[in-house]
C-alpha cells in the first residue's frame, strides 16, 4: 500500500451501515488515514461527524455528496485531489428501498431505485476510478436479494452473468427493466419478459455485475496497478432501510465492507461477491437469501 496517509470516501455514510464503516475504517487507519463521511444532506453529515468525534474521539472528515447528481460527484472528487492528490479507499455504499406501503407506481419506484443503487453508483466509479492510487480498493455495496435466480429469462441471465458483458450493455438491460416496469402496475410485464419483480433486486444484480466487469477492465490496464473492486452484501441489518427489522448491529453490517476495503497488497479477492461473513460466494449461481 501507499506510504503516505491512506485516503477513504464512504457513500451514503451519515447512518447506517455507511456511518458503521466509517466509524470501522477511522479506527482501522487511525493516523495514517482520513475518512470521507459523505452525505447528500450537508447537515446530516456534519452532525454524524460530531458524533464520531464527541463520543467515540474518532476524527473523520465531512464532504457532500449526492449520487444522483453528477455535479456533486465531481465537486467532491476535486476537493480529495486538491487535499491528497487521489484516493486509496471507496466504499459505494449509498442506497434505498421503497417501503412495501409505498404509494408510488412500480415504474415510478424503480426509476428511482435503478437511478440511485444502479447508475448512482455507476456514475460515482466514473468520476471517482481515475483518481484511484496504485492498491485501491473499491467496495460496490450489493445484497443478497439482488439472486440472479430471481432473472427467470434465460436469455437476459445468461447476458447478466457472462464473461464478456459490458458496462454499456449491463446498462442496457437496467434500462429495459425500468422500461418494462413502466409498462404496467401489476408487474405482469415484467414477469413475461423474465425480469425480477423487485426494482431493488434488481439494482443489486446490476452492482454486483458492475463490480466483476470493472474488476475485468482494471485487470486489462497496465497502467493501473493492484487495483480492487469487490461487491458485499451485509446481512439484514436493523437501519432504517430495513424498518429496523433486520437482525444484525450496523457495525456487523459493516464488517464485510470493512473487510473488502482493507484487503493487502496483491489479494486475490477481486472481482469477487463477498458475504456478511466476509466468504467469497459465486454470485453467478445465486446467493442463497439469508437476511
Ligand atoms: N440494511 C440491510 O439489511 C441491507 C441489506 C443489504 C444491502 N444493504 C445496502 O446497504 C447500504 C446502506 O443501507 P442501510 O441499510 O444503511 O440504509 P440507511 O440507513 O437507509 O442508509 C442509507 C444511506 O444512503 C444514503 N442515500 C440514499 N440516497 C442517496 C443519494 N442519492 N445520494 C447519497 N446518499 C444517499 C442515505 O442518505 P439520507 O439519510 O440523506 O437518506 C443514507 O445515508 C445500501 O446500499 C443498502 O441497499 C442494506
């Protein structure tokens, strides 16, 4: 790893899993790190700060970020390249669910879904990876409902988890599958197509996918060295995305990322889905749902 202080952007970070994985890499890294709490909500992320800071004497560092809008994206990464000249760590963590009592229509909920776990993401990696240090690693957060099982299309699975797919083409597909939830309310669509019927689910496949071609294309650069991407799922996990029904702490939520952001110097966990026990799993043959 760099010799210098190790610089670490966490999404989505000013509760839940984000402000557990924060709060485990501030004390990971201690002196030879700065955390990035980054929060769409300036006042939201500046108090998690003061939290870390008064209660547990943990120093991180506030930096706004919405991944819906590319701007702040792009505001954010010239902010760490005019204070460290690039970044060692990021954690994509940001996300949301609709809640089953939802009002909105399903075309409606997976626009915005797709629009935040999906291409938010994406368009994060695209800003953020050219300023990415020899030895990075990036955590792209998945779930274990996003089961490419749940793709009942052979045609469109098999795509999904072929070694040849790309961003472009990936992008495509969640494209399609907002399309075909706009189509109709009671998902009858959706299901002759052969898509998932969750907008969630299916923004996870999407980042989980995302991470294997990323990892593959990193790969085929020679001019960037040892760089990682990995996709976890946490567990359930008791936030306020779950309704606080999940069983698991934050910080149990937090450890598989933690785990992935850290990894040493020439892992071969790369391109990898991790579980919430921190365990490789072949996301291909889907992941059996255990939260
Ligand atoms: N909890 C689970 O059991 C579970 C299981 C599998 C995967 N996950 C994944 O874990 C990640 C964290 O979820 P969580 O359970 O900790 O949920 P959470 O407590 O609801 O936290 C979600 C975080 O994402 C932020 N966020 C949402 N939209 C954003 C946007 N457009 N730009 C920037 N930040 C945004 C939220 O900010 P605001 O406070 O401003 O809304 C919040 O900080 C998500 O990707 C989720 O899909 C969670």
């Amino acid at each position: 790893m760099s010799a210098g202080k190790r610089i670490a952007l966490v999404t989505g970070a000013n509760k839940g899993i984000g402000f557990a994985i924060v709060r485990g890499l501030c004390k990971a890294l201690g002196d030879r790190g700065t955390v990035y709490l980054a929060a769409r909500n300036e006042q939201l992320g500046q108090q998690s700060v003061a939290e870390l800071k008064t209660e547990e004497n943990l120093h991180s560092e506030f930096i706004q970020l919405d991944v819906t809008d590319r701007k702040s994206i792009e505001k954010a990464r010239d902010a760490i390249v005019e204070r460290h000249g690039g970044l060692d760590i990021l954690v994509n963590n940001a996300g949301m669910a609709f809640k089953h009592d939802a009002t909105e229509s399903f075309g409606q909920q997976a626009e915005v879904t797709m629009a935040t776990n999906f291409f938010g993401l994406s368009d994060v990696c695209d800003v953020m990876f050219p300023i990415l240090r020899s030895h990075a690693r990036v955590v792209n957060v998945s779930s274990c409902l996003g089961n490419v099982n749940t793709i009942t299309s052979a045609t469109i699975k098999a795509r999904v988890i072929s070694d040849d797919l790309t961003v472009d083409e990936l992008k495509t597909i969640m494209s399609d599958f907002v399309s075909a939830a706009k189509r109709d309310t009671q998902k009858a669509y959706i299901k002759e197509v052969g898509f998932p019927t969750s907008a969630y689910g299916m923004s996870k496949i999407g980042v989980t996918a995302l991470s294997s071609i990323q990892q593959r294309q990193l790969d085929q650069d020679r001019s960037r060295t040892d760089i990682v991407v990995n996709a976890i799922h946490p567990g359930y996990v008791d936030t306020d995305l779950t309704s606080h029904k999940g069983s698991r702490t934050i910080d149990e939520g937090a450890v598989s990322s933690i785990y992935a952001a850290l990894l040493p110097e020439k892992t071969d966990i790369r391109g990898q889905y991790v579980s919430c026990n921190s365990q490789v799993e072949d996301w291909r043959k889907g992941v059996q749902r255990t939260a």
